[in-house]
C-alpha cells in the first residue's frame, strides 16, 4: 500500500469513527480540529486503520503522533514493518 492509498483509507476511517461522513480531514489537521474526534475515537481510528491496511498498530506509538498526517506515517511505517518479516 503507498501512502496515498493509506491517507484515502485515513479519510474514511476518521468520518466513520467521528460518525462525520462530510468530515474535511486534513494532513496538518490535529485531532482537536476535527469534530468527533476523542480518545475513543482515536481508539477505533486506529483499530480501523489496522484492519483496513493489514498493519499492526502500537496505541503508545499513535499519541506520538502530533498531526493527522503523522498518524498516516506511522500507520504506512507499520504496514511497511509487517510486509518486512
């Protein structure tokens, strides 16, 4: 998967999760930006993104993460991990 493949799956999981389907998402946007968007959002974000993208996702390394385009980048690294071994 390349990355813009990995932002249209982002797109789609933060409207589905925020339970915002015209949700404007974004790379420099924060979570703060978006309406919808808590812990428990974040959350099943990711959990979304892992079934959508095949990537195995630590919660801890997602709080790194300061824009939505940084969440993007460590959803790509881990499917790039797993793809590796």
């Amino acid at each position: 998967m390349d990355r813009d493949s990995v932002w249209q799956a982002m797109i789609v999981a933060v409207r589905e999760e925020t339970g915002d389907p015209d949700a404007v998402v974004e790379p420099a946007m924060t979570a703060n930006d978006i309406p919808g968007w808590d812990s428990l959002a974040h959350v099943r974000i990711v959990m979304n993104m892992e079934a959508r993208t095949g990537a195995v996702i630590e919660m801890s390394d997602t709080y790194k993460a300061a824009t939505v385009g940084d969440l993007c980048d460590i959803v790509l690294k881990n499917i790039k991990a797993a793809a590796a071994g």
